[in-house]
C-alpha cells in the first residue's frame, strides 16, 4: 500500500472515530476497554506466528478510530469553572454571579435581544476573586452595540445552555441559524461555550488586567472588525438597495440588512445557502481570481496572488474562526488543484479536515460551514474532472466553462447538505441553482472589488459597482420569479384541493 493510501486510510478511521462519538454517548472507561482491545488485536495480529497483514492494517485503524473517539470524549467531558457557577439556586431564586472580562465578537440583534460572546477573565466573590478564561453566550434585553474588545462587568445568573428558547421558552429561535435538527447545546460547545447568561446587569470598566498576547489578538480582531464596517459601508455606497445588502451577504454572511421578503425567496427557491459563509464561497472567489489573474501571470504567479486576494478577503470578513476555517479548506484545494496529482489532492483536503477537526472535534458534525466546504471539495475534486471529460467537446469560453463545471460539481456534492440543512427540496430550486451559480463568481468578485474601489475614492467604487448592480439585479430578478412560481404552484395546488 503506498503511503499517500496509508496516511488517507489512517486520517478516515480517525474521522469515523470522531463521527461515531459524535452520537453515541462515550465516556473514558469505553475508550479505555476499546484501546486495550485494540492494543490486543494488535500484538496478536503483529506476533509471528499468528502474523496477518490484513488483522495488523485493521488494528491500526480500529486505534486510530479509538483514537478519535477518545480525543471527541476529551472535548466533550472537559468543562471550566464557570459550569461550576451554573444552575444555583438560593430559595428558588438563581444566585446572581458576577463577571468581568471582554466582548469577543460584535453583537448580534435579533428582535427585541441582542447575543454576545464574553471572554470571563475574572469571577467577583464576596472575599476574592478567581482568575477564569472561558466565554459565555451572553443574552441581553433591546438591542446594544459593544464592541470587539470592550471591558464589561456582568451581572446574572450562569446556567447550562439548552435546546430551548431562552426568550419564549421552546424550541426554534435560539438554535444556530440553519441549523435543522442540531444540538444548540453541541453547537455552542463547538465554540468553546459550555454556560449562558440571560439578561444579566451589564456595565463597562475602564480596566481590566490582560495579558499582552490576548490584548494582541483583541487589537488584531478590532482592526478586522473595523477593516468590515468600513468595507460592508463601502459597498452600501458604491450599490443601491438590496443589491448592496445581497452583496454583503454572498461576501460577508451580513443577513440583517436583507429584506424579508428577498430572504424568503431564496428558501422558497432553496438558494440561501449562497449567503452562508464557508469554503464553497471562500472557492468562488479564489477560482476567479486565480481564472483572471491567468491571463497576465503564469498559473503558479496567479494562484500565489490569489491566496493575497483570500487573505485580505478573511479580514475584511473579521477573520472569525468559522470564516479562517472555510479560508483554509479553500486555499488547500487551490492548492492541490494547482500543483498536486490526485493522491495529494485527497489527502491535502483530509489533512486538512483532519488537523481542524482534531483542534476542534465538535466541527465535523456540528458546524455546517465546514461540512459545505468539505463536500464542496469533494465535488471539485472528483466530480468535475468526470463532467469535464463527457463535455469536453464543449468550447472553453474563456474558462467560463471550467469556471461553470466546478460550481456546478461543487452544487451537486453540497446539494444533500443543503437539503438536509435549508428544510427540503423545491423543484425549482434545480432551475433557479443553473441559472444563478454560474455568475455568483462574478457578483461576488465585482462586489468584492466595488468594496474595495469604495474605500478608496467613493466614484471608484460607485463606477464598479454598476457591473456588480447588472450581476445581482440578474440574479435577485431570477430568484424572485421563480418564488412567485412557487407560490402560485401552491395557490393552484390549494385551489384544486377545494
């Protein structure tokens, strides 16, 4: 077995592994009897005289599969001292503990509330007070605009989060956005969040004892949160409404802005997974990029000024975990697309996933972003050169047609997902996907370059944006249209059944 085959074999059973303990509950005594099973088969299968080729290859993938097992368990059974804090009561009233730390992403208002990550770096007791480094969901009342970095102290009472509504009390609103049928509670731990404060008492401090290295990365993500305002600012110059807002939802995952009744054209046509952030759009970008920069550079030149392009691109996206994730996994196909044979293709793209899901296992089920990045990839990889090779009588079109084939391999692999995660399939959702992915590309590139034209002299941007307004109208238009079909289907289906 070549190597490349032993190291990708060895990297799948470790993935199975972290698949397997992602639904079935596994504790430490479970790991251990399956380790020592494993170490058995192994010394069994590997003596010379009961030698298997065969019965050793298994045991080392049976304790490479334990193996991710045990390192998921590792996440899933560690907790900090805030879950110590959690759920106290005092007379049926919950004991009010406070904080003191820092915001560490830009609020989110939804309605009448407003959800925060706060880094706790301090507990206040009444006779002293305990150093932490954990972050808490924090759910305040109206809507408040803290930002990266700013020093608050907290107030209210910790509890474990769970599954339920922390506003209405049920299910639905509080479960990650398109997140059908996940654990919210899993989905919280997948950032490293195991407690939630609702509607505590907040209030700034102007002091707050931080390492240098922490005041590092706060200064880095303040630069980038800032860097985002100013671009999505840019862009809502340089374009008008909505095609400004669907601009900074296909680039920076900026959904707020979009009208309602737009978002709900594209479930209805089962396209919003173009405004989700992951390596499928982080992809697009790259590939054209690299696809324009070919004609001025040679290939290696251009995909070098690409990943620059990638780089800046993640910043202006304020380089959130979940967006440098889907950057890596884009980049790493680019690259093995670039310069590597299939072998190396295979085992960049799970070496990859490999090494980000072992940082964070939670994200192989849990974080739907990186499952479309991944799927994405598969597709590319393997479905487009089979396309490629029944159209290869096809005129290229200037890399149109390789442009088109790989968003159409990479829609067909991540089409299971996306009907999974986005609530069903519509039958015109085939139709209306041809028609708009092959220039979601170039909207993303022209609105990518109108942002960038914007923040440098507002004409520039303003200019550029009439091609980024031509591609988005296209698409918004054809979106519409084929809502409207699909609500007046279910009007002539309702009228037939009277």
């Amino acid at each position: 077995m070549h190597k490349s085959q032993v190291l990708f074999y060895l990297l799948l059973a470790f993935l199975g592994g972290i698949f397997i303990a992602s639904f079935i509950p596994t504790s430490y005594e479970i790991i251990f009897v399956l380790l020592i099973a494993g170490i058995a088969a192994l010394a069994l299968f590997g003596y010379q005289k009961t030698f298997s080729a065969r019965g050793l290859y298994g045991s080392i993938l049976f304790l490479a599969l334990v193996f991710g097992m045990g390192r998921f368990a590792q996440m899933d059974l560690s907790s900090g001292i805030l879950i110590q804090f959690a759920d106290r009561f005092i007379k049926d009233k919950p004991v009010q503990t406070t904080l003191r730390g820092y915001v560490t992403e830009e609020p989110a208002i939804n309605g009448q509330t407003s959800q925060f990550n706060f880094r706790a770096k301090e507990i206040i007791l009444p006779n002293k007070v305990l150093p932490a480094d954990e972050v808490v969901k924090v759910t305040t009342r109206g809507a408040v605009f803290y930002k990266i970095g700013d020093t608050l102290e907290i107030q209210g009472p910790i509890s474990r989060p769970n599954n339920l509504d922390p506003v209405r009390g049920r299910e639905g609103s509080q479960r990650a956005s398109a997140s059908n049928g996940i654990d919210y509670v899993k989905h919280l731990k997948r950032s490293g969040i195991n407690t939630v404060i609702l509607f505590p008492a907040v209030s700034e401090i102007e002091y707050l004892n931080i390492r240098p290295a922490a005041k590092a990365v706060i200064g880095f993500q303040k630069t980038a949160a800032t860097i985002k305002n100013n671009f999505e600012q840019a862009v809502n110059n340089s374009l008008v409404e909505p095609n400004a807002s669907y601009v900074n939802g296909i680039l920076l995952g900026s959904r707020q802005n979009i009208p309602e009744d737009l978002k709900e054209a594209f479930n209805k046509t089962g396209t919003t997974h173009i405004l989700a952030i992951s390596g499928y759009n982080i992809m697009i970008i790259s590939w054209a990029v690299l696809m324009g920069l070919i004609f001025f550079f040679k290939r290696r030149a251009a995909f070098w000024l690409s990943v620059g392009v990638i780089i800046m691109f993640v910043i202006l996206t304020g380089a959130s975990a979940s967006v440098v994730r889907a950057a890596i996994m884009g980049l790493i196909l680019s690259f093995a697309h670039g310069y590597g044979r299939l072998y190396d293709q295979r085992n960049s793209i799970i070496l990859a996933g490999g090494i980000m899901v072992f940082h964070n296992p939670f994200t192989l089920v849990f974080d739907i972003g990186f499952q479309l990045s991944f799927a994405a990839a598969l597709g590319i990889i393997y479905l487009y050169p089979w396309i490629d090779r029944k159209l290869k009588n096809f005129p290229k079109a200037g890399g149109f047609k390789e442009l088109l084939l790989m968003t159409l391999s990479a829609q067909i692999t991540v089409a299971p997902l996306l009907i999974y995660y986005f609530g069903g399939f519509s039958p015109l959702s085939l139709p209306t996907n041809v028609l708009i992915l092959p220039f979601v590309p170039a909207a993303m590139f022209l609105g990518f370059l109108a942002g960038i034209g914007g923040m440098i002299f507002a004409s520039l941007g303003q200019i550029i944006g009439h091609a980024a307004w031509a591609v988005t109208t296209y698409q918004i238009e054809v979106v519409k249209f084929f809502a409207a079909l699909a609500f007046s289907f279910w009007l002539f289906l309702c009228y037939q059944e009277q």
